[in-house]
C-alpha cells in the first residue's frame, strides 16, 4: 500500500482551483483597497512616466575628444638654498619646460598625461659600475655575494661577479653591474622635499574638444557651443560658480584638481590619476541649444595607499657624442594623468514605450486586490468571517456523498438541478454578498 503522504501529493496536483467573487460592502476595506490603488496609480504616473520619461525611448552616446594643452615654465634649481635641493648637480633641472617636454606621449585617446616631477640621469653609457646599493640584493661583502650573469632584482643590470666600492656611497660595497651608467639615484631634487619641480603646471590649460551623437534620433553636437567665437575661448576659463564660464571647455589643471577636492601640490609631487567626466542627458523634445554638457571631476587612484602610491614612468632620450658613443638621459616622470570619460543619454518621445509603460501599469494594479486580500484575510478583526466566504471546497461527483438526481431532459433549455443539498447550498453561497452591517450574509433564498 503506498504511503499517505503519496496520496496527498496525488490528490493535490490534480486539483484546480477558480476565482471566486466576494463583494464586500465595509467602508474601511473599501478606503484600503483606494488607497492601495492611488499609490500604485502615482506610482506609475508620478515615478515611471513623469519623472522617469517612460513616454520617451531612449539612446547613448557615442563621443570622440581631443585634447590640446599649452603652457610653459622656467625652472631654476640653482638658485634655491642648497639646503632643500636634494640632488648634487641642478644643471639638468635649469631650464625651459614646453609642452612639448612636459606632455608624454604627445598624443592620448581620451587621455593625457602632464608630467609634473622628475629624476634626470643624464649621459648614461653602457658599461659597468656599482649597483644602487638601495636595490634588494645589491649590497656584498665578497665576490661570492654577486653571481655572474644574474640580474638584480628590480634593479639596473646584470652582475659581473664582482663585489666593489660604491662612490657614491662612501663606505659602502655593492654588486658591479652592466648597466647603463651612472646608475639612477632614486631621489627626487625638488625645491621642497614636498613640492614638485613643475610646480607651476597648475597654471597650465587644456581644450578640451569633445564631438557627441544619438545616431538613433540623427542628432549630434559638440561642447564648444554654438554661441562661442574665438575671443571667448582665448579668454575664458572653466568656473562651475559663474553661469557664464561653466560652459567653457578650456580648464586649468589646478582648477580640475581644486574640483576634485585635492591639493594640487601634494598631487603634482607623486603623481596621480584625475578623472574629467562629461555628462550629455539630453532631452530631445526640447530644442537641441538645451543639450548642454555637465562637467564633474574625481580623483581616480588611492591616495591612501601605504605603498606604491602616486603614478610615475621611465623614458629615455637617446643621442651620440663624438659620431660613435652612444648616450642617453633617464628621465622617471612623476606626473598626472588625466582620463576623459563621456557619458550620456538622449531621450524623445515614443508612443510604444508610453504604451507599454501604461500596460504594466494596468497589470500591476493587480497588487492591489492582492495587498487587500492580505488586509481583509490576515489582518483585519473580521478574518475569519471574510475567510469563511472567500473560500469554497468542492469535491468531485464521484466521492461527494448524497443522493444522485437525474436531469429531466423534457424541460428544454432548463439548467440542471443540483446533486444533492449540500451542493444545492455551495452553489446558492458563491453568490452571496458580505456586509459590515449586521456581520450576516445577503443573498437570494432558496425557493
């Protein structure tokens, strides 16, 4: 014999059930359904058509930018008190910076970089000297300490076997190398030992040339507006505070940093990452002189970092001297790198997106009746009253217990009587009406 609980799961995936109509006349269950209704009504008009612009289809962006800086400093080491120059020879750091030495590589996608701080090892040549005793594993005692043919770690070259005086680190013995020599000295000469060498790169510009289109709507637009001519972008500079220069787009790199909440200095002296982020949210029902962009600015990189903080490079210029020997300047670039990112919809006016807004709208006011049921069932005083009417249990001919009736076939276009009484009652009750009134039920009586 198979176990009970194989008849109960038989007999309950073989059920069906039917909605079942209870009207209830209570002003409190009646002010609840409302309520329930309006939310999902302001829901749908206020949030999803309205605000939302559920009556518009929309698209993205697609956007180019290039960018154009200018700008020149004099840097003259020097003439600072040798006492916060932190470099024996200034002669590579006094001279005249353009954009051409400062913006590397000349040319970025959505992007540049400005160099702003540097270490300079100027006519390096190939051969062997002493390794940076800073560099793991380049400091000995004995020849054994350097294995030939090994690279230091991280370092500048590989080793020759020998274990030899630094000079420029009195009293101290490291690893000979072949290398490019001298080695680099891993110290920033700064005018502070805070403050970078280009310090002035704050005061630098850049044009900011940013070309925009909706392809699906056939609209497009770039961020020098139609209103400018050539005096106003020779003289204007960025300010979110002034209506009249929030528009413009040549920005100072300070200003981008200041924007950003950062202090431009301390940037400048270890390198970083600054986003430029350009919004386009147009509205295309309006007149396209409305579709303004929006500027915002975030640093990028973590300026908490407990190591390898800040953004920096190598790169080397190479040339000859006396038509055979080959030499080279080092240059570490500390700088800021500048990442432009657009973004933006455009939205106009559709009828299918209306139309299918307003149809899941219809479907959803069916929580209503749902949050209701819950109410009336669950919550209310009177549940057990509602429940007892909102329910109806009905078994199947074969097992109902009763009499059987026989239809009279003579009585053309007649309904069917009921089986028995106790289906007589269940099918008089499925029509019966509930009242707060009286708590009794309403309905038509059995003739």
């Amino acid at each position: 014999m198979a176990p009970r609980w194989c008849h109960v799961l038989f007999d309950a995936a073989l059920e069906y059930d039917t909605p079942k109509y209870v009207h209830i006349k209570s002003k409190k269950v009646g002010l609840i359904n409302r309520l329930f209704q309006l939310c999902i009504i302001a829901y749908i008009v206020g949030y999803v058509i309205v605000l939302s612009k559920g009556y518009q289809e929309f698209d993205n962006v697609i956007s180019t930018v290039t960018t154009k800086v200018k700008g020149v400093s004099y840097t003259n080491l020097s003439a600072l008190d040798p006492a916060v120059v932190t470099v024996d020879d200034t002669t590579p750091y006094d001279r005249l910076w353009d954009v051409a030495d400062y913006i590397i590589p000349p040319q970025m996608q959505n992007s540049f970089f400005i160099m702003t701080n540097m270490i300079l090892t100027v006519d390096q040549t190939q051969g062997t000297c002493a390794e940076d005793p800073g560099m793991f594993g380049a400091n000995c005692t004995v020849d054994d300490n350097c294995k030939k043919g090994e690279p230091v770690i991280n370092g500048n070259g590989v080793m020759t076997g020998n274990c030899i005086d630094n000079p420029e680190y009195e009293g101290t013995k490291s690893c000979e190398i072949l290398a490019w020599c001298p080695v680099e000295k891993d110290i920033k000469p700064g005018p502070r030992l805070d403050k970078p060498v280009l310090y002035e790169a704050a005061n630098f510009t850049v044009l900011l040339k940013n070309s925009i289109s909706f392809p699906k709507f056939g609209f497009s637009k770039r961020n020098i507006l139609e209103s400018s001519n050539e005096t106003f972008l020779k003289e204007c500079h960025y300010d979110s505070r002034d209506p009249d220069l929030q528009f413009c787009p040549i920005f100072r790199l300070g200003d981008i940093v200041r924007e950003a909440g950062e202090d431009f200095e301390k940037l400048a002296f270890e390198g970083g990452v600054m986003g430029i982020f350009i919004e386009w949210n147009c509205n295309l029902d309006k007149s396209g002189d409305e579709c303004k962009p929006h500027y915002k600015f975030r640093r990028l990189d973590n300026p908490t970092a407990k190591i390898a903080k800040g953004f920096n490079f190598r790169f080397a210029y190479k040339y000859k001297i006396n038509e055979t020997d080959e030499y080279r300047t080092l240059t570490k670039a500390y700088g800021i790198l500048y990442e432009v990112v657009v973004t933006g919809e455009a939205g106009k006016f559709s009828v299918i997106p209306l139309f299918l807004n307003i149809g899941s709208g219809l479907a959803l006011l069916s929580l209503a009746t749902i949050m209701c049921d819950i109410v009336v069932l669950y919550i209310l005083k009177k549940r057990e009253y509602y429940r007892e009417h909102k329910y109806l249990y009905v078994d199947d001919l074969d097992d109902a217990a009763g009499e059987y009736r026989e239809f009279d076939k003579s009585e053309n276009d007649a309904p069917p009587k009921p089986i028995n009484q106790a289906m007589e009652h269940d099918m008089q009750t499925m029509y019966n009406s509930t009242s707060d009134l009286d708590g009794t039920t309403r309905g038509s009586s059995e003739s």
